[in-house]
C-alpha cells in the first residue's frame, strides 16, 4: 500500500512494511546509526527478551516484598517491638524495610548480571550475533547493563510501593531509597 502524507518518524515505521517497501536506508546509513544507537539497540534486545518472563518477573518483583515485609517486618517486627519497643521513635518495620530494599536489588541484579552473562558467552552464545553488527563490545555491555538497571529501577519502584502500602516509607521523601 502506499504511503501518503509526510513519511512517519523512525520510531513509528513498521520495519517489515519498509524492507518488502524497498526503500529501507542504506547499508551504510544503518550501520552508522547502529554505532550512534547501539546501546539502546541492544538495551532493547535484552528488555525485549525479558518479556518472556513477564509473569515471573512481575510475580518476584511483588511477591518478593510482600513476603519480605510480612515476615521481617511483622513477624520479626511484632518480637521485636515486644521486647525493645521502638527505638529512637522509629518501628522495626521502618528501620529494616529499606535495607530489605537495597539487599533484594543488588542480589537480584549480581543474580542478572553474573550467570547469564557467562552463559551469553560460553553456552548461548548470545552475544556472537551482536558482535558481528557494527555495534561494538562496549555497546553491548553498558546495553545490558542498562537493560538491566532499567528492570531493577522498575522492581525498586515496586517495593516501594509495598513499603508504602506497608507504612514502612514514612515521609515524602523517602522514594529516594
């Protein structure tokens, strides 16, 4: 079918319609715009793949807190508060809800980026393919960090949230964690 009207912006074309279109750019125009863009390119490779575990990722990203605060913050909480009582004002639950944030990110994310990176490598071989572009070594790894800083920012979102639905995240500032 053709197109008319002004030409959509590259965000918005349909890659399929514009390669059977013929007027796909230019080799060289592409591999110059890999090598500006070839970190989002393959931040979107690894987010896209991701997307096939959305359902236990999303179960582990709420589950994971939710359990956390039952367990350390009400379970624990409640002996705690029994035989301490607060201290300083503050409730156990509120005291140990943003280091059960912190440690649950950086085990999660050493989790994403030790083993799946090895196996990239050895097993998989997912980063061959890549390799072979003109998107260069750097591009990919600082790519799959992003990719991977990206999921962690969105499941610290998500604890938060249950600390907030917990009461553990008093004040407005305390998104900061």
């Amino acid at each position: 079918e053709p197109q008319t009207g002004p030409p959509a912006s590259t965000a918005e074309v349909d890659t399929n319609r514009l390669a059977y279109s013929g007027r796909a750019p230019a080799h060289r125009q592409m591999a110059r715009r890999a090598r500006r863009l070839g970190v989002w390119y393959y931040a979107e490779t690894v987010l896209r793949a991701m997307r096939a575990y959305v359902w236990p990722i999303l179960f582990y990203a709420v589950g994971q807190p939710v359990l956390y605060m039952v367990a350390m913050g009400i379970g624990l909480g409640a002996l705690v508060s029994s035989g301490v009582g607060a201290v300083d004002g503050v409730d156990y639950l509120t005291f140990v809800a943003p280091a059960l944030l912190v440690s649950t990110v950086v085990m999660s994310v050493t989790g994403e980026m030790t083993y799946p990176v090895m196996a990239g490598f050895k097993w998989q071989r997912l980063y061959h393919g890549p390799l072979a572009s003109p998107v260069s070594p750097a591009q990919i790894a600082v790519g799959h960090l992003l990719a991977v800083v990206i999921r962690f920012v969105v499941q610290s979102l998500i604890f938060w949230l249950v600390m907030v639905a917990f009461g553990a995240a008093p004040g407005a500032w305390s998104f900061l964690v």
